[in-house]
C-alpha cells in the first residue's frame, strides 16, 4: 500500500525527522533532538504537531445538524455555531467505538468533523458529507506557552479560545482554528490550506515553538489518561467500557448503537478502563497482564514511562469490581511490577 504524505513532507525531513508510518500516512515520529525532549518542550513552553493525517469530514447543508445527531453520541444541541464536541461514531450491532471525533461547528450549516486518520472512510460511509482531507494540513500547537508564541505569528488564531472554533487570517491564508488538542495542554489545532502550510509552518517555528512528532505526541496523550483508537477504544469497546459515558446522551432521541449500548447499560460492563501507577522504571507495555492474588483480571492497553513522573503509567482494562486505591501487580515480560489502580489524568499541567 502506498502511504500518504502531509503536505509538510518535505520540511520534516529537511529538520531530520525519523518517519514512520501511522494510519496509512507517513508521519514524523521524531526529530533529532528527542522524544523525550520534544515532550517536554510542550508541557513547558510550546510544541508544534502535524496532525494532517487526521481526517476531515465536511458535512454541510440545512440537514448537517439533524444528520451528525443521528448517528453521533453526544448532543450538538448542547452547544452551537463556533464551538467543538467531542463525540463517538458507535457499531450499530454492539456499540463498540468504530471511533472518536471531533466535530468543528464552523458555521450555521457547516461541520468539520475530524475523524482519526485509519477510519476517515467509516465515518464518511456513516454520516456522509464530503472528505477534504487533502485540502489542508493541521498543525497542533500545544503547551503553556502556546498561545503566546502564535500570537506573533497570528494574534487571531491565538485567540480562539478553548473548544470554540472559527475561521481566521493566518499569513494572509483563510484557516479554521479550534481551541483542541490531544496533549493534555493548552493550545490551538489550525486547518491550513496546503498552499500555506509551510509558511504557516515555518513561521509558528520560527516563533520559538518546537517541532514535535508523533511519538511525543503519544507520551503526552497518555500522561493525560487519553484514550488511542486501536487502544482504549475500538472493535469490542464500547464508551461504557471506557469510562466515557459522559460522551453519550442518552436523552437526545437516539444515535447508531443506542439499543445495543442501552442494553450493556442495564446489564453492566464486564471490563473497565482504569488507570495504573507502576513502581520501578520499566515501562508496561500493551498486552502485559494485571494480576490480583495471582490472578489475571486485566490488560494494559497502553504503557510507557511518564517522562514528567519518571514512573511506569499504564491505562488497562480491569474486572469491573477493582476501584482506583486497588494494589494489583503487571506482568512485564515475566517481571511482576506492583501497581496502583488510580483514576487518570497521571499528570496535570501544571504540576
């Protein structure tokens, strides 16, 4: 299969960037100076993302509104024109996450809805609307010091202000800017049109901001309790499961997956997500087991070493009866690594 490319390509590798592939696009892991350090550069100062390879759905039309409530979890009533929600696109059959979107309320009859990058088609197949995709690339300019740095770049895209979302001048190229990210931090997402994204790429470096690549991006969502589609969500996982129930409003008339998520409601889950705080310095990794007395009661879904706790982190799906204060121990690779259940975010901006 041949891999796609953002439109910023070329400037990874002219910084020197290890690329990877990620959902079917080739993407910058790394740069030179680290992921470690990358990931530092966002949670005290700014780092800058390519995110292209996320999706974008354009749904428009008088029947936008009705057609994302039909098939979408959350409630777009609950907010409006200008603003974003986070939401899941749910398996009819058995309400697993097909997967989790943002959807940008660009205006009246307008919605960018941001699809991850290996289930675009999916969610075009289910809500319709036309995939430009290719139109754009997305930066994600996260950390403290985001905000500050972009505003020499674009005091208006600085401005937009958490989950709202509106089209402004970036360099003189018309771009839709959300106060969205996945890291856990402060910071803008912004939609460039592929005739600026380098300008508006090398200006925002230009600024101060770090480059930053996907690996960085990972250890931050985590440190933040973030769910990974293909992770915490996916085939088989539901938003009860997840802990994500505060995504799905069940008093809205319904949405693809509604009985089947209804009825585990009633029955209870048989998993839940939960976080876990790993003593020593050997990163769990997905798929370790959690044992309890010795025996298996869950799985790490993802894990790492927490680069601003210096401790093992790990999100994992455990027996429904283990609460966070638990102590359970993880399986990695033959070591048994004590553990304690906690409740995610591992760690908060800010300290």
């Amino acid at each position: 299969m041949t891999l796609k490319t953002s439109p910023l390509d070329n400037r990874h590798r002219a910084l020197g960037a290890k690329m990877a592939p990620f959902g079917g696009w080739e993407m910058p892991i790394q740069y030179p100076t680290g992921t470690l350090a990358e990931h530092r550069a966002c949670r005290t100062d700014a780092a800058v993302f390519d995110v292209s390879h996320l999706g974008t759905v354009r749904v428009t039309g008088p029947d936008a509104f009705d057609r994302l409530q039909a098939a979408l979890t959350n409630d777009l009533s609950k907010i409006g024109p200008g603003r974003t929600q986070y939401t899941h696109l749910l398996d009819p059959d058995d309400a697993s996450v097909v997967d989790d979107i943002i959807v940008w309320w660009v205006a009246e009859e307008r919605f960018d809805v941001m699809p991850n990058a290996s289930n675009t088609a999916r969610v075009l197949a289910a809500i319709g609307g036309e995939d430009v995709t290719a139109t754009r690339a997305v930066l994600a300019v996260q950390g403290p010091g985001a905000r500050e740095r972009l505003a020499t770049v674009s005091p208006e895209a600085a401005a937009v202000r958490r989950r709202a979302v509106a089209e402004v001048d970036v360099l003189g190229h018309t771009c839709v800017v959300a106060g969205t990210g996945y890291t856990g931090e402060d910071g803008v997402e912004i939609a460039v049109p592929v005739a600026g994204a380098a300008r508006v790429w090398d200006a925002i470096l230009a600024a101060g901001v770090t480059p930053a690549g996907l690996g960085a991006r990972d250890t931050l969502r985590l440190e933040a309790g973030l769910p990974l589609h293909g992770h915490e969500l996916g085939p088989g996982i539901t938003p009860l499961q997840a802990g994500l129930e505060a995504v799905v409003a069940w008093g809205k008339g319904g949405f693809l997956g509604h009985d089947a998520l209804l009825a585990e409601r009633e029955r209870g889950v048989s998993r839940r997500l939960r976080g876990l705080e790993v003593e020593g310095r050997r990163p769990p990794r997905a798929d370790c087991p959690v044992l309890l007395d010795g025996e298996q009661v869950g799985v790490v879904t993802s894990g790492n070493i927490s680069p601003m706790l210096g401790r093992g982190i790990a999100l994992a799906f455990l027996r429904p009866d283990i609460e966070p204060g638990d102590e359970v121990v993880v399986d990695i690779r033959g070591t048994r690594a004590p553990a304690r259940v906690v409740t995610p975010p591992f760690y908060r901006s800010g300290g």
